[in-house]
C-alpha cells in the first residue's frame, strides 16, 4: 500500500495512474479527509474514477478526525488517555466518511470503486439498516418528492459490491454482525488485521506474542465457521482480491 499526501488532484490521479503499473504496489491508503474538505467533495471526483478505472483497491483508515467536543472536550479525553478517540472516534470516523461518500452518490456514480475499511467498517455493518431507512424516509430527496437527488443504490448493495472489511475488531460477536452484513457471502469480504504496530505488549507477553494480534485471531477462530473460512479471512481473501502471489 502506498500512502497519498493531500496534493492537487490531477498530480494524485497521474501517481494513481503510475502506481498501478508496479507489480508489488497493491492500493492506496486514504484517509478519512480526503483533499481536505471530506471524501464527498467533488473534489475528489478524478481520483475516484482514476482508482476505479485502475481498479485500485482503496484502503481507508481514520485518525483522529472526530473533534475533541464530540467526547466531552480535551479534559474528559485526558482521564482515559487515547481510548475515547481510538475505540470510538476511529470508528465511528470511518462511519461518517463512508455514510456520507453513499448519501453523495460516490457510489452511484463510481460503481467499481474498491474500498477496504479498517476496523471492520466501523459502525458501518451495524448501522446500515438503519442508514436505507433514513434515506428511504428523508422527504428532502427527488424519490420522496423532494429536490435533493439522494443516493440511487442500496447501501447493503454497496456495502455487499464495493466494500471489504479488514478483522481489526478484537471480539467475536463484532466480527460475526460484519460478516452478516457483507452479505450471503460475507466471510469472502474479510480480511485479517493486526493494528501492527499500534499496540505493542505494554508487558511482557508468553512467546513474544501480542495480545492484539492475538484477540484478532481468537475471534476469527471463534466464531464456529470452517476451517476452510477462516483460512479465507486469514489469507485466502487479500491473495484473491488483491491478486497476490502466495
């Protein structure tokens, strides 16, 4: 994966361009701002059709874009150090960019965009059902009779079409709600994850083992799917999708 800069757009579609003709270059990674003003901005619209006529994998990853208020300020954060941000602001920061990429018609509009989310989407697969009822409902929109034109597509269609979802999610019960939202094939759309190097043993561990990578993988391995499945989550997905040589 290759990191973009925040540059002009046109510079970023010819590296895009460039990148998908090196062999061991799989993706870009993206963040949640995009050029700056969010992954909905028209803005971003020649990188969208770029990486989809490349077919390009996106992977998309947060970093604390969710301003200090939304947990109660800079006080409150500091009592629990990073936890507030990292267990809820980067997921639920993945949640918004994604929602509103949909609700803009990125989607509509860039059908073949290829989007990895970390931390298994987010809230993404929890809250979707209730993100088509909203957008079913929001009488602003031309399908309600509204001016507003509104997503075209199902957003369990783009999650099920576009989207894969990285197993960063430590726990069982988290990763089975991702794998029943990414559809009747769910278990095809995951892919391991380690948050490597994130979240180093902070004492010594048995073996040198970490327990992050650890609980990834006790979930993976929990969740009463075949041997044949988990070895797709483990590595059979990304060798696919990602056309590598194993």
């Amino acid at each position: 994966m290759q990191s973009k800069i925040r540059r002009n757009a046109y510079e970023i579609v010819s590296e895009i361009q460039r990148l998908s003709s090196l062999k061991y270059i799989k993706g870009i990674i993206l963040g949640t701002s995009g050029l700056g003003s969010g992954l909905d901005d028209p803005a971003m619209d020649p990188l969208w059709s770029a990486l989809e006529e490349t077919s390009t994998m996106i992977f998309l990853h947060p970093h604390y874009g969710l301003p200090d208020a939304a947990f109660g300020g800079p006080d409150v954060i500091g009592r629990s150090g990073h936890v507030l941000p990292l267990a809820l602001g980067f997921p639920l920061e993945t949640t918004i960019a994604v929602t509103r990429m949909y609700l803009s018609g990125v989607f509509d509009n860039f059908p073949k965009l290829m989007m990895l989310l970390a931390h298994s989407g987010g809230a993404l697969p929890f809250l979707a059902g209730r993100i088509q009822s909203c957008v079913e409902h929001e009488r602003e929109f031309v399908a309600n009779g509204g001016s507003k034109q509104g997503p075209k597509r199902d957003v369990w269609d783009v999650l099920r079409t576009n989207i894969w979802l990285d197993a960063v999610i430590y726990g069982k019960a988290g990763l089975k709600g991702a794998i029943e939202a990414a559809g009747p094939n769910g278990i095809d759309r995951l892919m391991f994850g380690t948050d490597h190097p994130f979240f180093p043993p902070l004492r010594e561990e048995v073996d040198g083992k970490w327990t992050s990578v650890q609980s990834n993988l006790a979930a993976i391995g929990g969740i009463g799917v075949s041997q044949e499945s988990v070895q797709k989550i483990l590595s059979g997905n990304a060798a696919r999708v990602l056309n590598l040589e194993l």
